[in-house]
C-alpha cells in the first residue's frame, strides 16, 4: 500500500511498483499535501495499468527513435531510410538532445515548430519531419514508454 510522509519538510510517496519492488520518491521543497495526492494517484493509475516505469529508467528520445527506425527499416525503402535518418540527425535529435521521451508534450512540439521556422526549414520538410516525430511517440506509446 502507498503512503505519503513528511521528512525534512519534504513529501516522499513510498510505494510498491509493478514489479513488487519498493520505491521512494522525494518531491520538491514547496509541494502542498495536496500535489503529493495527486502525484500519488497517477502513478497508482500506471501501476494499475501496468505501464509504470521509474523516472530513471525511461529511455532518452533519441534513443527511442533509433529504436524507431531500425523497427521500420526492413519495410521501407532505402532511399525513405535515408530520409528518415536525415531528419532524426539534423532535426529531431539535436532538439530533443538529453530529454526523456515522458518529457515530450503537446508544449514541446510547439516548441519544435517555432524552432523550425526560426531556421528556416520549408513547410513540405517540417511536415514530414513532423510526421516522422508523431510516428515516433505512437511507437513510445506502444511500447508504453508513455500514455
């Protein structure tokens, strides 16, 4: 069962994950009781659902979309390979350089759009860059990287 406790005026969640596994969170100085509820239930919700992962051990973007493209190349063509690596290495992977793949929302595509138009990226690249992106968080989602 989970619990929320204050220790050193700090909330930690103390829980058992999918796995059986008891894990400690610490949330930062200045959270309320209240967004210690409700950290807790979501990852009650992913647990329940089974697709609990420890911040920790969610995979970088990058890394996801390599993953990605070495799923999609054998029912491709070789030269649609090397248009989607082109896109993954001078687009996509510097941007999102770092980041974890739960980290990539609705904010940070926006984000990416802008910077692509700052760039001087043509609309037809962007859109198919764009759709390289999407076909990447819909492959995250089945492999339950994120929701």
């Amino acid at each position: 069962m989970a619990c929320i406790a204050k220790r050193r005026n700090r909330y930690v969640i103390d829980f058992y994950d999918n796995h059986g596994k008891r894990r400690l969170i610490t949330l930062p100085h200045g959270t309320t009781k209240a967004d210690a509820k409700r950290a807790l239930r979501d990852i009650e919700d992913k647990i329940d659902k089974g697709i609990y992962i420890p911040q920790k051990n969610l995979p970088l973007f990058s890394v996801v979309a390599e993953m990605w493209l070495e799923s999609k190349e054998p029912n491709i063509r070789h030269s649609t390979y090397k248009q989607y690596k082109g896109h993954l290495k001078n687009h996509l992977n510097p941007f999102y350089e770092g980041k974890r793949i739960n980290r990539i929302n609705y904010d940070e595509i926006e984000n990416f759009i802008s910077h692509c138009l700052d760039s001087n990226i043509t609309i037809s690249t962007m859109k198919k860059i764009l759709i390289n992106l999407g076909a990447i968080m819909t492959y995250a989602v089945r492999k339950r990287y994120v929701d």
